[in-house]
C-alpha cells in the first residue's frame, strides 16, 4: 500500500511538473506572442509611416511634376498675350495711321476782294476755286458772285487752291492761295477792251443782267440742330443775260452757307456724308434765307 501510494505521488508530481512545465511553456509562449505582436504593431506603424513618407514623397514629386508643367502653361499664355497684345497693337497701329491718312483738314473763312485797276470795287465778278487733290472725302471746288463791294466770303477747307475771277467787261485773271486758316486775299482785274461796234437794233432789255442779292442757306437735322460741312450746289434757269447759272459752298459750325447769286429760279441741292441729300426749289427774287433739313441716313 505504501509502495503504491509513493507511486502515485510520483505521477502526481511528474504530472504537476508537466504541468507547471506546460503552464510555464505557455507563459512564454504567450509573451512571445506578447512580444510578436508588439514587434509586428512596430512592423505596422514603421510600415504605415514609410507608407505616408512615400505618399508624402510621391505627392510632392507630383507637386513638383505639376509645378512646372504650370509655370509652363502660364508662360504659353504670357506669351500668347504679348503676342496678342503686338497684333491689337499693330491692328491699332494701322488704324491710326489709315485715320490720318483721311483726316479731314480744317474749314475756315475765306474772303476774297475783286477791284479793277483804279482800286474800285469790282461787281458780280464770278468766282471759281479748285483745290488739289486729298485723301479725305472732301469737296475740292467752290463758287460764287462778288457783291456790289467786290466781296465774296465763302467757307473752304484748308489746302492749295487755284482761283479763277471773270467777268464780261473785264480780262479774266488766275490766282494761287495757299488755305490755311481765316484769309483775305484781293485780286485786280483789267477792263476788257471792247473793240466790236455796237448793234443798233439790239434790244437792250434782252441782255440786261439781273438784280443779285444775298442767299442765307441753314442746313439743320431733324431736331433743329445745325449741320457743319453740308455741301450746297445751286443751279440756275437758264438766261438771256450771260450770267453764272450755278454756285457752290461748305456749312460752318453754325450750319449756315453764305452767298451772293443773280435773281433766278434754282434747284439747290445739301448733301453730306451722313444725311439723306435733299434738293429744294428756291425763287431768288432778293435778300433771302432759306432752311433746309436733312434726315440721317
């Protein structure tokens, strides 16, 4: 019995050594597993972090990659609007220099005195000017009849005129004038010597030139307001007297268009670059103003 018993206590300490073996055993093996774990949470977080620095390298690459490409795109567009800006410029440029090229010169006064050799004034002297040649889209001629002063005052643009002065009764005379603001030049006509013996049996009344008087001419818009640079061409009935049937003239600033003209019937016509032309009838029988209105185009 007590061999028997000593044997179970054999077993029963070796089995508790297996025992407190196998518990010790697993204690390690837990910490081992403790440590893996730790080991591998380390493992996880180094991982993470080289993770993020990778991304974080990876984005500035990118950044990096974009940040020229940027810079590129925005030197392009630089680029393309300097270039823009030279065409707009030279288009500009161009512009300017066409709108020069046609700039309309200066209207001004312009006064003419015709006198014959003794200094006297010489009347319903017809008039002639013809300017030279310009870019601008003006009118080069003018016209009118001196008045019982010798007078004629027009309004004419600014450029080299060549003026003719004539009259049955005198030599008929050529002048230069250089237009290039207000002006008042006088010119002096020979009497015409008349050689040929005279009909008797002419009727006197048949040739006998009519009265010329002073023609006022307004050229306004729609609402009253005056028109500058309207161009007005009159043309007379024909007459038994050898007088000058037509005249011609400028607007001023204040729309008006002074003239001296024989008494007549006329078709005048006003015309301008931005108006309808319109023609009207006038019965010239003494000092007279007339109105005309235009409607834009």
């Amino acid at each position: 019995m007590s061999a028997l018993a000593g044997c179970s206590t054999d077993d029963e300490s070796a089995n508790g050594s297996e025992s407190e073996s196998d518990d010790g055993n697993e204690t390690d093996n837990d910490g081992e597993s403790g440590d893996d774990a730790e080991t591998d949470e380390l493992e996880g977080e180094t991982d993470e972090d080289g993770d993020d620095a990778e991304e974080e390298a990876g984005e500035d690459e990118d950044e990096d990659d974009a940040e020229p490409e940027e810079g590129g795109e925005d030197e392009d567009d630089t680029e393309a609007d300097e270039d823009g800006d030279d065409t707009e410029a030279e288009s500009e440029s161009t512009d300017e220099d066409d709108d020069s090229a046609a700039e309309e010169p200066e209207l001004s006064e312009f006064t003419l005195r015709v006198i014959d050799v003794n200094g006297d004034p010489a009347e319903a002297m017809l008039v002639a000017g013809e300017g030279e040649p310009l870019d601008a889209d003006v009118p080069l001629e003018f016209t009118g009849v001196t008045g019982s002063e010798g007078y004629h005052h027009n309004r004419i643009y600014e450029n080299e005129y060549t003026i003719e002065i004539d009259h049955p009764d005198y030599e008929g005379t050529t002048i230069e004038h250089t237009h290039d603001g207000p002006s008042e030049v006088t010119a002096e006509l020979d009497v015409e010597v008349d050689t040929d013996e005279p009909d008797e049996d002419a009727d006197p009344s048949e040739d006998e030139a009519p009265d010329h008087a002073e023609l006022i001419l307004r050229a306004v818009d729609l609402d009253g307001d005056p028109i500058s640079g309207a161009v007005v061409s009159g043309e007379g009935e024909p007459h038994e007297a050898d007088i000058p049937l037509e005249f011609t003239g400028i607007t001023g600033g204040d729309g008006y268009h002074h003239n001296l003209i024989y008494e007549n019937e006329y078709t005048i016509e006003v015309d301008h670059d931005d108006y309808e032309p319109t023609t009207v009838e006038h019965t010239h029988d003494g000092d007279s103003e007339l109105t005309v209105e235009l409607e834009l185009e």
